[in-house]
C-alpha cells in the first residue's frame, strides 16, 4: 500500500495520530494560495484566493476577494460534490484541463500542470464578512461571484502545482474527496447533507449524551493527550455547525464535572476527618485522601451550602453503600487547613464529638444545574424567535439567528438587514419629554469622550440591535454601564441586568442603587429596580427566624454574605413587602405570610414547605409586574417564574460578558421579547472557565469562547473605553503597552498625591536596601527572593513557601512604619493575589499565623472586577523547571493580575531561577504563549526596578548597620554602593514611564580596566546572599525599632529558625573563614572577568561588567549588567550553597508543618475542657 493510498484510507481514523488532519497536509491547509475561477461559459475570475480547510467534521473551501469590505465565500463539504483532478496523474484529467486550457489560454498558465477542483452546489454557499488583513492581492470580484446561481453552476477552482507541492498535492485532492464522502453518506433520501459525519455514526450515551472520543484525536498508542479543535474562524456555519460544537462540548463538560465530584465524594473511598464544637454547631474538618494506585487527584470545587451526606467509621474493613450514609451536613467556610468543611445538621454520635482523627466516607451529589440550563437555552436559541427574528418586525430588533452565527454581512449599510435601533423611538413618552430626561441624567453622571461614544452606540446609535463595549482594567466600565441602565428605565423601558456572577450582579446593581438614592427625579422616571437570586436563596432568607436551628442559621450565614446596599430591592424583601400591601385581597399573599409566622414557632413539614414554595413563587409574579430592572445571574435568568411572567425585557446589559460562557449569554438572549444588547467586558481579560480543557472534550477550545469575544473577532460594533481611573502611570505602563498596544490614556487624577502613595514613598525613602538601590517611589516593584515553587500532597495545585514569608515580613513592616505627616498604610488597603489556590491557602494560613490582617486573600479568577489601593502579587512560579511556567504565562490572566493595584504594585518572584538563561530558554520553548511573562521579566529587569530579599532586614532596616556602606548583592544587576560622603536620603528623581521601550543597542567594546583603588583596613560589610531565612525572627521589638546588627539573643533565634546570623563587623578574609558561604562570596567576587555568557544549569548568580543605562531617566541608578564566565571552584560552592538553601528550606516547611498541628492540638484541647467545664 503507498503512503498516499494509507492516508486517504478512511481506517486513518481509527488510529491514534494527535492532529484532526494528517500531518503532512497541515502546512497545505495553513495557506492561502492564488487561483483562477472559472463557470460554465465565458465567465473567470482569474485573481482569487482559495484556503482548502481539511478539519474532519466540517470541511471546507474558502474564498475571498478584494473589495471595499472584507468577505469570504464558504463552500462547506456537506453543500456540495467536489470532483478533484491533477494533470499528468490520469487520462480524463489531461483531456479536462486540455480543454479548458483551450478555452481560457490567457489566464490557465501552460508552463505549469495545473489541479482543479469541480464544485456542484446543492445548497447555496455562506458569505460572511470578515476583519482579515491578508488582501493585498486580491481581486474586487466578489459581488459577481456571490451572485452566480451556484446551485446550477458548475465552478471549477484552478491551482498551479508548483515543484515544492507536487508531492503533497495528490494526498491533498485525494483527502478532499474522501472528506466530501464522509460529508454525503448516512443521510436520508430528499434531506440536507449535514457536517459532524464522526458525531452520525457515533453513538451516545443514554444517560450522558457524550459520545466516545475520536479516536485519531489521540497522541501515541498510550492514548495519554488528546488534541482539542483549534477555532479557526469567529463565526459558524450553520446552526447544525454551532449545536454540534457547543452543545456536545457542553454534554462532554457536563459529565467531566459530574465525574471529578464523584470520583472523589462517593461510599467506596475513605478519608480523614477531626471533628470540632462551635457556637454555630458541629463541624466536620475532612482531609481527601489518595485512592490505591493514585499518586495524586484534583480537589473539585464544593459550592458553599452543598448538602453532603456522610457517616464517621472505625471499621476499615467494611464497605458503606449509599443507603448507610445517614448523617447529612452542609459545605461552609470554616478551617482553611481541610480541604472541605461540612456543618453537620444530623448524625453526629455524642463519640465522636470533638474527636481528633476519625475515617469518614462521603457522598456529594455534582450540581449540575448550571450546565443543564446553559445546554437547554443553546437547544432553545435554534427554536426561539425574539423580536427581530419574528414575521413582521425584522429590523426593529437585533436577530438572534444571525448574531449567533456572527456572519456579520448584515453589517454592510447596503446590506438588507442593516438599521440602527434607537431607544428613543421605542420610547412612548413625547420627544421633549425624553429630551429633558437625556439631559438631566447626563448632567448628573458625565461621561468622557470614549464613554459617552460608547453611551450612544447603546442607545440610540446600535447598529443591527448589538453592540459591544470593551472596558479595559479601570476605564469605568461599571459607571458607563449604569448610565446606559438609568437613560433605558428612565425611557420605560425594561431592562434585565445581567452577569455571570453574582459578584459581577452584585457590583453594578449597586453602582445603580446609589445612583437612584435620595433623587426623586430618577426614583419616579425608572421605577422599580430589584435583585433577584435563586428561589432556594429567596426561601432561605424568608424563614431566617426559623424554629429550624440549623435553617435559620444557614439564612444568617448567607445574609452576612450578601451586599448590604442592595437590601432594600432584595427579591425576599420586595415580596414581604408585597405580601403584606396584597394580603386582603390576595390568598396566595396571606398564605404566604401565615406559613413564615407558623415556621417561627415550628419548623415546616414537607407539605407546608411545598405550599410556602408555592405561594412565594406566585408573589415574586406580582413583585416581577411591576419591575423595570431586574438584576440577576445568567444562569439564574432560566428560572421559570422569571420567563413566563410579565415580564419581558426589551433590553439585555449583560456585564463581565468577555468572561461568560456563550451558553449562559444565550439563556438572557433567549427572551422573545429582547430588541437590544449591550454586551460589556474584556476579551483581553479572563475567558470563561472550562473544566474538561486538557481532557477529552474535542470542542472544549470553542465552549472556552464567549460570545463577546466572537463577536468582537467578527468585527462586530465595539467601542473600547480608553482612560484609565485606576492605576497609577507607572503600574499602567506595561500592561497597557503589551497588551493594549498603549491605546489606554492615564486619568487626570491618578498620579496624584494621597495616603497609601505618600507612605510608600516614604517607606521606600526610609529603608536603605530600597534607597540605596535606587528604588524610591518606584510604584511597581519586582521582589526576588530564593525558593521555588512545589506542589501540596494530593494536590495539582502549586504553593510556595519563600514568598508567602516574604508578604509576611512586608506587611508587618508596612502596618508599623508611619509618616511624620501621619499616613500609614493600613490592612483595609491591601490585596493579595495569588495564581494557584494553595499558594492562597498557605498566604491565608502564614499571615493568620502571625496575626497579620489583610482585606482580600484571592486568586486571579477571583480578583477580576475588584482593585486595592496596594497590591502583593505572589507569582509562586517557577518550580524547580524554570521553563515549565504554567498559566501564570497566559497573557489574559497576567492583565488582570497587573492591573488591580490603584497605588501600588509588589510582585514576587525568583529571578535567580528565571534568570537571563532561563528567559532564553522561555524564548525558545513556546515563546508566544510566554510572551507577556517574559516581557515582564525582561522590562522589570531593564528599568532596575528589582529588590532581591536578603532577609527581614531588607524591610525592616534604615540605614545600614554602623553607618558604613553596604554591598547590596543582586540576582539581576549590580548595586553600587554609594559614596560614603553623601547623605543616605538624597531622594531619587521621579520614575518617568516611557512612550515605548527603545530598540536593543550593541554592545560596545569594554573600557580599559584601570588599577583597583587601594584595599582599605575596614572593608564594606556584606549583606549576605539572598536565602531561605527570609523566614527568620519576627520583626518584633528591638530589631524593628533600630538598624544595625542583631543581639546575641537574636542570634540564638535566628540560628534555631535556620539561619546564619549577619555579621557584626566586616567579614574576615576569605583565606580565614571556616564557612562556606564566605568562600563562595569571596570567590565570585574576586573571579576574573570575562565575557562568556552564564551558562545553562546555573542557580542565577552573576558576575557583572557595567555598561551605560539605555534609559535617560535612569541614568542616577547603578549600570546594567553583563554576565560572565564564573570557574569551575565558583560553580561547585553554588551547587552546595543551593543545596544548603534547598536543605533549610525543608525544615522551615517542616517547622510550619509541627506549627500548625500544635496549634490544632491546642485548640482541641481548649475545646474539650470547655465542654468538660
């Protein structure tokens, strides 16, 4: 059999290849190529581009001309009969291109064999607008090929077979065939030929609805990766085109979910448990262990107030089933060293009560609601008619069909489906009336240039019904949005509020509610706004004063959550409210306020429950009547009593739209009577999250997509708000230079002088490491410290231990230092954020420790739309590999991590390990997905804005000990120490952000050395080299009180916390000291220089060569540096100093490790003779 004939054979899917194409023909498939087409009779087009795409389940041809706008005409497989042909290969082949090279001699080139595919249409090919660049050579007729009658027409694509393809080429027509077959078969007589042949033959699972993954999708015979579908294309073919790929990856996603809770909360797997007392009840503390043969597994999200059932056992021979787990408890926040907390309602022997270690088995059922309804409205959005789709009303309202499908064709003004809707004209009110209206709101509320631009295209400027509003980190987004709302209700319009979470909800209802407060002109034009949550939410909050213990305890735990604004418009108080003004006239009102006074005396009965259901149920109708804005989750806006009541909202905002999944916007999108969206958010920040990405979910790539970013790729109206409030110009600078192409402008007032700013300068003016190494007021600061990062037993998750000290350090010193002007900087200012969940577990745990307070501890999915005056940033990475860097890499969540500081910004990280060998290494490794990390490495390091952490003293020090000049040692750069005879608080010029980072210069050649100065009887001490006791003494006492060398009791703690104390006079000659480190120090310090690169494998230690800063501003700071060859003596001293780091990290981790099971212990302890007493 011939390589071409193996290919072709259709038994290649049967087999595990990695890739949905052969790999020999993905570089054919990549590229556009030049062609001449020609139809029946005299009619060619003779400058054509023709892109041959070879996917398995939706191949396609694709052309393209050019013209005053950009479109593309698509020839799906599934449309059509392709006959393929390659001259020189065959007989009929010769006579056909024989012919037509008779017929066409100006425009088929005989000094070339040519291949040509024959296309005979059965369904008319989809044209769709597209924002691509690549036309320069393209032709302008596109308007005469869209016009043919294709299904009628025989058109025949004509290719030159260049030298370099004529080995590819016949596996390429040979494949294009095969495909069109696979594209026709198993489809019924007299109906439409449709894509996803492998989803027709497959069949699914009845319970699951997944069918078997494809085969050939898989790597290797160990079938141990599994390549996912890259989205080629913003838009979609046909509906068939987006159901397949949406819907089946949400089905694939829905059983991931379901299978990871399982997996790990079910009767046959055991884990431990200690069992605590509190004033709120009996808490449940359960460590999850590994199963046999399970090295590690992933720890699935529990939502808070999951009800789990479990049974505590002894017995570790005996098997539980289902049926014997009669204990029942509910997930809350309580002791964040167990992995999962359950507040036990039932079942809990007197036994085993405040027991310290006990097996317990548990059983979770996965909520798996939320996917449900998203799955459910992407089956509805095929069905549904909203207001523009209905007979009748095209053009008054956007279409649903054709925003999902994103072709973008009836953007064209001279398209037939091209109108701008304008609210005003909805509108009954009298046109002077909504004049007056216009004014008043926008005089209370102005707008800047960008965001009013944005105002009208949302509302009396919306193109085809849909726009989008794209709102960089702190470009006031939630104000423009807020407007947008007020001008809607203000018009009579309803509006429902919308976002995927309900922090997002949550933040803009609030935004509106201050807005309507003590004014009586906006309060009487928008009526009725009102938070609506989940009916079990609303329940729960009406019986708070229940006889239940346990319900009305849950109901206070979840109103402590909840926003305190909103609580007026809260969907529970507005039907109480309601309920109470109905209640004579109403049955269903009374009944409703009878069974919440019974529950105080009584807990309910399961039929009381169900009638209070429905009774609460029929008066949230009648709260729904009267609103104007509803405000929810998009998920939640699927519940029943919201769709088939009256109201009907004629205007979706859905907010953090860049961050949602397309099925949960499909469900707001889905109401019949919607004429308008307004979708806002970020396509540059988070991507919704999928959960069976990496696995074996082909479409999880296409479900990762929210529908605002497809949109915003199809070229959709998009206006991006461009001035940014937040951030100080220096944390702005790199985030808005890479990613952002510098389009963001700085707000007037963010550089202005207030508190948290003026302390941190002082601050930094204050500690000679930060003075003198030129780093003060610098407002984005890089902190290396040694240690990398590790992940936890039974964990994938990643922590650092070195880092989570050094916050530590940093905000106790921060909290104590203090202005003479009296700014301080206090623990209501500071965020945390952390890229991996343990990493801010182990935050969480070290600060708690030490009595630290912070306002947030997040990770960065959790700090998108929130900011702080400072921000810490702990990086965790990199891991003992520096070049596996993992997400922390990825450009979106890098934007949001720089980006929430108002102030200031501190990351840490380990420069030692991403040193400059490690970043070529990152350039050579995927340097595309690495781009923005290595950009921040490489700008933090050009503009030496880089402190390496020595240890406490690094931020608890003034001035240097005895008063002589240190030599600050650095990972990145040399830090010259200053000149004796200046003063140490000569203050640093302000740090200037630059338009743009100038071009790399060549080096120049290196200056004569002159003659060393005369070695001095009291050389300078030596900060020693950063290490792991950084997690020494506490800055407590004496040594945060005064600079200088620590006392011998100091030093007996520091020794017992792993570290070698600082000396208190100059260090000895290295010939003279029995320790290591001073004879590594030494060595590196006296080694002859050379110009040799560091080589690879090295702990980031440096020789350096100055050289002349490139940047002007920095020109008062110590000089870059250049690295050179250290010997083989140096290299061995590294090795044992990264060992003896290596070593003291581990017992600091086991320190903490005895740390932490003491203090349980003791607080059991507490707890039992408290119940003894």
């Amino acid at each position: 059999m011939t390589n071409n004939q193996r290919v072709l054979d259709k038994s290649w899917f049967e087999d595990p290849h990695g890739s949905d194409v052969p790999q020999s023909l993905i570089p054919y498939c990549k590229t556009w190529r030049q062609c001449v087409i020609t139809l029946g009779g005299d009619r060619v087009f003779s400058t054509a581009m023709v892109r041959t795409l070879l996917d398995s389940q939706q191949p396609r041809l694709v052309m393209r001309f050019k013209g005053p706008e950009k479109r593309q005409i698509i020839v799906p497989f599934q449309a059509c009969r392709i006959e393929a042909g390659l001259e020189g290969e065959s007989a009929v082949a010769n006579d056909f291109v024989g012919q037509h090279r008779q017929q066409y001699p100006t425009v088929l080139n005989p000094q070339r064999p040519l291949y040509y595919f024959i296309i005979r249409c059965h369904e008319e090919p989809v044209v769709v607008r597209t924002q691509s660049q690549q036309d320069s050579d393209i032709s302008p007729d596109l308007e005469a090929l869209a016009d043919i009658q294709w299904c009628s027409t025989d058109v025949t694509v004509w290719l030159e077979c260049h030298q370099n393809d004529a080995r590819i080429v016949p596996d390429i027509l040979r494949w294009v065939e095969q495909l069109n077959g696979l594209a026709q078969q198993h489809c019924d007589a007299g109906k439409r030929s449709q894509a996803f042949w492998y989803y027709r033959e497959a069949k699914a699972d009845e319970k699951s609805g997944c069918r078997p993954p494809m085969p050939w999708l898989f790597s290797g015979m160990d079938r141990r990766s599994y390549k996912e579908w890259e989205p080629q294309d913003p838009f979609f073919i046909d509906d068939h085109d987006r159901c397949c790929r949406l819907i089946q990856s949400s089905l694939n996603e829905k059983e991931v979910q379901r299978q990871i809770v399982t997996r790990v909360f079910n009767p046959s797997r055991r884990h431990t448990a200690w069992i605590t007392g509190g004033a709120t009840g009996c808490y449940i503390n359960i460590k999850l262990r590994t199963a046999d043969g399970e090295d590690e597994f992933t720890v699935p999200e529990i939502m808070e107030g999951t009800e789990v059932k479990f049974q505590l056992v002894t017995d570790s021979s005996k098997n539980y089933s289902d049926g014997e787990l009669d204990s029942t408890g509910r997930v809350v926040d309580h002791d964040p060293t167990a992995d999962l907390t359950v507040l036990a309602t039932r079942g809990v022997p007197l036994q085993y009560q405040n027991a310290e270690e006990v097996g317990i088995v548990t059983k979770i059922q996965p909520n798996t609601v939320p996917i449900e309804a998203q799955i459910d409205a992407l089956h509805e959005a095929s069905r549904v008619k909203v207001w523009g789709d209905q007979d009748g009303k095209e053009r008054q309202g956007f279409s649903l069909k054709r925003t999902l499908l994103a072709h973008g064709i009836e953007l064209d003004p001279h398209n037939a489906g091209y109108f701008i809707l304008n609210a005003t004209q909805i509108s009954e009110l009298s046109g002077e009336e909504i004049e007056r209206r216009l004014e008043y709101i926008m005089s209370r509320f102005p707008l800047d240039e960008a965001q009013e631009r944005a105002f009208r295209t949302s509302t009396t400027q919306i193109v085809c019904g849909v726009n989008l509003i794209q709102g960089p980190p702190g470009t006031g987004k939630t104000r423009t949005a807020m407007v947008i709302i007020l001008v809607l209700a203000s018009l009579g319009l309803k509006v429902l509020l919308a976002a995927g979470s309900n922090k997002g909800v949550d933040n803009l209802a609030e935004a509106l509610v201050k807005a309507l407060e003590g004014d009586s002109y906006l309060q009487a034009w928008c009526g009725r706004a009102c938070r609506l949550r989940t009916p079990a939410h609303q329940l729960n909050q009406l019986r708070s004063n229940s006889a239940d213990e346990s319900q009305s305890r849950q109901a206070r735990r979840a109103r402590a959550a909840e926003n305190q604004t909103l609580e007026r418009v809260q969907m529970h108080n507005l039907v109480r409210d309601y309920a109470s003004t109905n209640r004579a006239t109403n049955p269903k009102c009374a009944e409703l306020l009878d069974l919440i006074e019974v529950d105080k005396h009584r807990p309910l009965s399961r039929e009381d429950f169900k009638a209070l259901r429905a009774s609460h149920e029929h008066n949230v109708s009648g709260v729904l009547k009267s609103c104007r804005v509803v405000a929810t989750t998009l998920n939640n806006a699927w519940q029943d009593v919201l769709r088939w009541s009256s109201f009907g909202p004629q205007f979706v905002v859905s907010d953090e739209a860049g961050q949602c999944l397309e099925g949960d916007q499909c469900i707001a999108l889905t109401f019949s009577s919607v004429r308008g969206v307004v979708l806002i958010g970020d396509p540059q920040q988070l991507p919704p999250t999928v959960i069976s990405e990496n696995g074996t979910n082909e479409g999880a790539q296409y479900l990762k997509r929210s529908l605002m970013s497809r949109l915003y790729a199809a070229g959709y109206p998009c206006t991006m708000l461009d001035r940014n409030y937040r951030n100080h110009s220096q944390i702005l600078e790199y985030f808005n230079r890479s990613v952002y192409g510098s389009k963001l402008l700085s707000g007037q007032s963010s550089d202005a002088p207030e508190r948290v700013g003026r302390a941190w300068d002082t601050f930094t003016q204050d500690r000679h490491y930060f003075r003198n190494s030129g780093l003060v007021g610098v407002r984005r600061l890089f902190i290396g410290v040694i240690g990398n990062a590790e992940k936890a037993p039974n964990s994938l998750s990643w922590q650092n231990v070195s880092q989570a000290h050094v916050i530590r350090h940093l905000l106790r010193e921060l909290y104590r230092f203090q202005t003479s002007g009296g700014d301080q900087i206090v623990p209501d200012d500071v965020m945390i954020i952390s890229p991996y969940k343990d990493q801010q577990k182990l935050i969480g745990e070290v600060l708690a420790e030490h009595e630290i307070a912070y306002r947030d501890n997040l990770t960065i999915d959790a700090a998108q739309g929130s900011e702080a005056p400072l921000v810490i940033f702990s990086m965790t990475k990199p891991s003992a590999d520096a070049r596996k860097v993992g997400f922390i890499a990825d450009v979106n969540r890098l934007n949001v991590a720089l980006s929430r500081a108002q102030k200031v910004l501190v990351i840490i990280g380990n420069l030692r390990t991403w040193n400059a060998q490690a970043i070529k290494e990152l350039k050579a490794n995927a340097h595309r997905r690495n781009r923005c990390l290595i950009g921040r490495l490489e700008d933090v390091t050009a503009r030496r804005h880089t402190l390496t952490w020595a240890d406490i003293r690094t931020v608890s020090e003034t001035d240097p000990p005895g008063g002589r000049p240190v030599q600050y040692l650095s990972h990145d750069r040399m830090i010259r120490p200053p000149h004796p005879t200046l003063a140490p608080s000569i203050p640093v010029p302000p740090w200037t952000a630059p338009q743009a980072l100038p071009p790399p210069r060549s080096r120049a050649p290196p200056p004569p050395q002159s003659p060393p100065p005369p070695r001095s009887d009291a050389p300078l001490p030596r900060v020693r080299l950063p290490s792991a006791d950084l997690y020494g003494p506490s800055a407590v006492g004496p040594l945060a009180a005064r600079a200088g060398p620590p006392t011998e009791e100091e030093d007996v703690e520091m020794g017992e916390a792993g570290q070698s104390p600082m000396p208190t006079t100059s260090p000895p000659h290295p010939a003279d000291s029995p320790s290591m480190r001073s004879l590594a120090r030494h060595s590196i310090e006296h080694q002859p220089r050379s110009r040799s690169p560091t080589p690879s494998g090295q702990h980031g230690f440096h020789e350096y060569r100055e050289r002349p800063s490139p940047y002007p501003h920095d020109q008062h700071d110590q000089h870059p540096l250049e690295t050179v060859e250290p010997s083989d003596d140096v290299r061995a001293a590294r090795r044992e100093l990264a060992e003896i780091d290596e070593a003291i990290i581990d017992l600091e981790r086991r320190r903490l490790e005895l740390r932490r099971h003491q203090d349980l212990q003791r607080l059991r302890d507490a707890e039992r003779r408290d119940k003894n007493r």
